[in-house]
C-alpha cells in the first residue's frame, strides 16, 4: 500500500465506534524504516474558523486493521490526543 493510499482513509475507534479523521500524515523510524504512529487531525474549534486543538498520534500497534477505505484501531482517545 502506498502511503498516499493510507491517506485518503477515515480512522475509526472501534472502542467508542467514533470516526477520527482521516490520516494526515505518519511517523516513521529513519533507521528501520517502520511506521511507528499515524497521526489525524483533531475535531476542529468552532465551525473550522478557529483551527483545532491537537492531533491523534496513534501508535502503529493501536491499528487493528486496513480496510479498502477505513482504518480501525483500538485506542483511548484522550490519551493519545496530543494538544497543539
């Protein structure tokens, strides 16, 4: 999979069912070349007038599985909810 294609896919808690975001960009080791976090914009402040708060940095090991046009994972949101 290409990571333009892992882009493109919403990501879904399958802990609290809720739909994150899309995927906007990833984490990766320079050394070993592996994905360590996906990382999706937060909820936008008011009508997105006022930017958002933070992103989710999903460690790699919270995903559960890739879909065609999903990403689930298993997280709890506040803990990896990272303020801006």
């Amino acid at each position: 999979m290409k990571c333009s294609e892992l882009k493109q896919k919403d990501v879904i808690n399958i802990c609290s069912c809720r739909t994150l975001g899309v995927v906007a960009d990833l984490e990766f080791d320079c050394c070993t070349g592996c994905v360590l976090s996906l990382i999706v914009p937060g909820p936008s402040r008011i009508c997105n007038l006022l930017g958002r708060d933070g992103d989710y940095v999903i460690p790699w090991s919270c995903v559960k599985q890739i879909g065609e046009d999903i990403v689930l994972v298993e997280i709890m949101e506040e803990k990896f909810f990272h303020k801006i």
